[in-house]
C-alpha cells in the first residue's frame, strides 16, 4: 500500500468575471512508505493547493489523493498524518509545553499520557531550554522548531511538511536534517517541499518537479540528472600559470595552485592534448555533474509542460 498517491488530480478555482483557473492538473502522485520525498515548483506551482487536499482542507476539481489507501477528504485519513504548514500560528501566551500537550490531546492522547510526548517532541527539535517560555518570546525560527514539534508529538507515520527548514538558521537546519533521517530509519514517510534543493539532493530518494501545475518529472533525481559531465575542472601547481594555453581560460590561484574549468567538449580534448605535448601532469583533472539545483532549472525552461507524465 502506497503511503501517499493521487490520481489525475485536478484542483480549478473560479476568478473574477468567471475566468477558470488550474491550479494543479492531471497530478499523479506515487510515495511508497518510508521514503523521503522532495515536493519541488515555484511560487504558484500548486505544491500547496496539493497539501491541503492532501489534508482534507479542500477538496479537488476531479480525480483523487489518498493517505494510506484511504481517501484524504474521511478525516480517519489523517489520523497517522502529521502536517509543519510553511506559516504556523500558535496561541502567543501558552509556553510550547502547554502549546504541544494541547495538540496531543487534539489527536485523541489522554492528558497523563501528553505530557511526556510533548516534551520528547520539543526535545528533538531542539527547543529543550525553552520547552516553559511563552510563545510571544519565541523568534520566526524558534517557532518553526515548535511547528516541527506539534507534527510529531503524535508519533504519525507519515510526515508533511511544507518549507520546513524556512527561517532556520544553520544549526537548527542541522538540528531537522538530522530528525528527517532518524524518521526515515524508524520506518516514516516524510513528504516535504523546500526551495533549498541541495538539502532535496542530499536527502531525497524521490521528488516530483511541477511548473504551472502540472508534474514535469518525477521519480528518483538521479535518473533525470544529466549523465555526462557538464565540464571538467582542471588543478596545476602555480609554478604553470606563467604558460600559454592555446586559448583564454579563466584562471584562480589559490594556495599555491590554479584551476580553471572547462565546458566545451573540444576545448577538453584541446587543453588535454595540450598538456600532454608539455609533458604537465594536473593534480586534479575532475568531471563535474549537473546537480538538482541545476537540473530544476533546466527542466523549468525546457518545454516539458504539455507532457505531465514526462519522465526523463
């Protein structure tokens, strides 16, 4: 049983004057339970119209999502989902404590029982030393940490998370990277979105990429990524940088040695020829791959919206 899926979903809002708008289209969704999965768009692109149908907060034009095999529109659904929505809002003059116990009796634990999730929660987010400070006092990245807590206290199999890691300085970033792996190890499935995608690349297993609403790809990163090297990147001792290339290079000398990069497929051969009729041997002679940053781009310009089950 898939742990999230949807099937031709279509979400179509009504505008001024009558004129229809899509904001997601023919969406099929696959996440296989225990799987890290990286929800990629732009601003607009439908990643959160998605999650509140996911949720049961709206409801689709046409086609369906389920949690668990089960439809998300019977609230039963969300009873093993836990949900960090990218702006949370909290009763200011409740301590996270309190703020934390309350939601665990919301999700059905008895009040002896509360309080000891509660502080397990607040503990893995990081915010142990201010588990009885009041709410007001907390800073945008404290908060988030607390709406990390409320999603998990209730022990869900299932974690959605929208921009998770917004307003987190570094540490804190850390601090949730680390949580999201000990999660994936305990068995849960974590579907999350971020605009920080070196932190999809390095955690994701599957992502699905949308534009204008409609999924462009999707599957693991690694099959859609770009299989040759965009270049390669070239590193000789500083005693070389007095040579002439046989064309201009953009060099940078750092301690004690240049590098350069070279793109062009002919100017790799060249340089390569090159070195070796003068007998210089590189320290380093480095492929470089696209990486999903890179890739994201490239498949935002590259026409692929007329097709939703494109996969590269």
């Amino acid at each position: 049983m898939l742990a999230i899926e949807t099937y031709n979903l279509t979400m179509e809002f009504t505008l001024a004057r009558g004129i229809k708008k899509e904001a997601i289209s023919g969406l099929n969704l696959q996440v296989s339970p225990g799987k890290i999965f990286g929800f990629l768009g732009h601003n607009g692109a439908g990643k959160t119209t998605t999650i509140k149908i996911l949720l049961g907060l709206c409801h689709p034009s046409k086609g369906w999502a389920k949690i668990s095999g089960i439809c998300s529109d019977q609230a039963f659904a969300r009873k093993s989902v836990g949900f960090l929505p990218e702006e949370p809002s909290f009763y200011d003059y409740l301590t996270a404590l309190e703020s934390v116990m309350a939601s665990c009796c919301l999700h059905g634990i008895a009040y002896r029982d509360s309080k000891s999730l509660a502080q397990q929660a607040i503990q893995n987010a990081g915010l142990a030393d201010n588990a009885r400070s009041p709410i007001h006092t907390f800073s945008k990245g404290m908060k988030q940490k607390l709406a990390l807590a409320h999603a998990c206290a209730h022990n869900p199999e299932i974690l959605i998370l929208d921009e998770p890691m917004s307003g987190m300085d570094p540490e804190g970033r850390n601090i949730l990277k680390a949580q999201m792996l000990l999660w994936k190890e305990q068995g849960k499935t974590l579907f999350f979105t971020s605009h920080i995608l070196a932190d999809v690349e390095a955690m994701c297993e599957e992502v699905a990429l949308l534009s204008k609403g409609r999924c462009i790809a999707s599957g693991n990163p690694k099959n859609f990524l770009m299989k040759e090297p965009k270049g390669i990147h070239v590193v000789l001792p500083e005693k070389q940088s007095h040579i002439e290339f046989p064309f201009p290079i953009d060099m940078q000398k750092k301690e004690g040695k240049i590098s350069f990069f070279l793109k062009k497929k002919d100017t790799i051969e060249e340089m390569k020829t090159f070195l070796q009729s003068q007998n210089i041997f590189p320290e380093a002679w480095t492929p470089q791959y696209e990486t999903l940053e890179e890739c994201y781009f490239r498949l935002m310009k590259g026409g692929h919206d007329e097709n939703p089950s494109y996969r590269p």
